[in-house]
C-alpha cells in the first residue's frame, strides 16, 4: 500500500473510533441519569430478583436469558407503542 492510502485508512478508522467513543459516552450519560431518576428500592428489587435468579439459575443462563431480553425490549416497545397510537386514532 501507498503512504497516502495507509493515511486514509488510518483516518477512516479513527473516524469510525471517534464516532464509537460518541456513542459510548452519550449511552453512559443517558444510563446515568436514568439512575439519578430511577427509585432506590427499585434498583435494590432489581438487584435482589437479579441475585436470587442468579443463585437459582446460574449466571450464565441468566446472562444469556437478559441479553435476550434487551434484544427483544426495543422490538416490543415499539410494537406496544405502535399498538397505543392505533388504539387513539
């Protein structure tokens, strides 16, 4: 490869980590803040279902159960708010 295309690709890529480190950070503000506003004794329920679930199941089964389920969250809240804006009209 030519010097200039080595240069390219390495300002293709640190573009591409740019953009990454965006995205990280703007999901980590916006984990943070659901947090501060998020019940303490709902964080605590969600730990304590987490830990006995854990105990009984195994971690792995529930790692794998949860990526599941945060696979699926975004496909059933869409649908479910698809199904409410049918409901109004």
């Amino acid at each position: 490869m030519t010097r200039k295309a080595l240069r390219q690709q390495i300002q293709q890529l640190n573009h591409r980590l740019n953009e990454r480190q965006k995205k990280r950070l703007r999901t980590k503000q916006q984990l943070t803040v659901l947090v501060k506003n998020s019940h303490p004794f709902l964080l605590m329920a969600v730990g304590l279902l987490a830990g006995v679930a854990s105990g009984l199941m195994g971690w792995r089964k529930v790692y794998a159960v949860s990526r599941v389920g945060f696979s699926v969250y975004p496909l059933l809240k869409n649908s479910a708010d698809g199904m409410a804006g049918m409901r109004n009209d």
